[in-house]
C-alpha cells in the first residue's frame, strides 16, 4: 500500500525536514514555512464593471488597478489599499481585494454607513455612494472574510530519479501530480515543482 511504502521509505531514509509538519506520515505530510503573507486578513468588495474614479477616469476590467488609500480618521490603523485583479470579460462586475493585519480596525467595522465613510476617507478619489449600492457595502461591512494560510508543501510530491523516465509511466506519474500543483499552487512560495512528460 502506498502507506506501507511511504513508511518504509522514511525507515531507510531518515526524517530530515526543516520547517514543521503538520501529518505524521513523514513521506506525505505538509511541510509549512513561514511567510510575511501567513494569517493576514482579506475580503473582497463587488464593483460594478469597469468603475470609474469620481474624476471620471475608467478602470477598465482587463486591466490590473490598485487604489491606494490613506489613514481613515473615522477608525484609524495604517492606510488602506484594494487590488483590482484584471478580468478579460468587460461587462461582468469585478471585485476590489482588502488584504490587512489581523489587527486592522477595518474589521471592527459592521455596518455601510461606517464603510461608506472609512472608504471615502481612504480612498477620496472614489465616490463611494455612487460606485457601490447599501445593499452590496453592507455585505462587505458584514464580511468576515478570510485568512491566508502558511505556506506549505508535501515532500511526497518530489522524487529524484536515477535516469529520465520515458514513455507512458512518466506521462501517467506527471498527470497524476498535476492537479495537485495545480490546485495548491497559490499555497507555494518558493518551492520550484518539475513535472516530468
């Protein structure tokens, strides 16, 4: 079984690892490392599509915006940003990202007309109540959000192999990895991944 071989292997090898893990399979468990990025704090706003400035410039969807805020006086904390990720469609709404400390006063902050104030004093080259209805800045306010994980990998995902695998084996192991990557790539930093074909 692949338990059975990951122990076996672990017994011929050794356990050397730097970091901490978080299984106690020593083949196949997460290996987390620290990073700047480790529990700080997001939540996403809606926009509508292609929002506009109170000076009536454009952020276009496909293109990448960030809005730089300074000190709202209304709670105080350091200055405030939100990242608009570039989208290719141009009549769908697109989202402002918030990334914070865990301890920003932005998540005292419950209600819309308290967002809508924090935001306008943030971020004055927006007019707030124009760009986004009550409905969707309660939504916001309420939001708890989420929190950004340690990084980290499994060392059973890496191999070093005595020569360069061919034909339909190595397709096959590649394949079986990939969605793997894939799907845990925005959770690795620093970590190069080599997909054998």
């Amino acid at each position: 079984s692949l338990q059975g071989w990951a122990a076996e292997q672990a017994s011929s090898s050794g356990s050397s690892k730097t970091g901490s893990s978080s299984s106690s399979s020593p083949r196949f468990g997460m290996v987390q490392y620290p990073s700047l990025s480790t529990n700080l704090r997001f939540k996403v706003l809606q926009l509508p599509p292609n929002p506009k400035l109170a000076d009536g410039t454009a952020l276009p969807n496909p293109d990448f915006c960030l809005l730089t805020g300074k000190v709202a006086t209304a709670i105080g904390g350091p200055p405030l940003r939100l990242g608009l990720l570039p989208i290719k469609v141009t009549s769908v709404g697109r989202s402002a990202n918030l990334i914070t400390l865990p301890d920003h006063p932005i998540w005292n902050v419950q209600d819309a007309e308290t967002m809508y104030t924090v935001c306008s004093q943030a971020f004055p080259q927006v007019a707030w109540r124009a760009v986004v209805p009550e409905e969707t800045m309660a939504r916001f306010a309420a939001s708890r959000g989420g929190q950004f994980p340690a990084p980290q990998y499994s060392n059973g995902l890496a191999m070093v192999l005595s020569s360069t695998p061919q034909g339909p084996a190595a397709a096959a192991a590649a394949a079986a990895v990939q969605p793997l990557v894939i799907g845990n790539a925005a959770a690795v930093k620093g970590v190069g991944v080599v997909l054998l074909g």
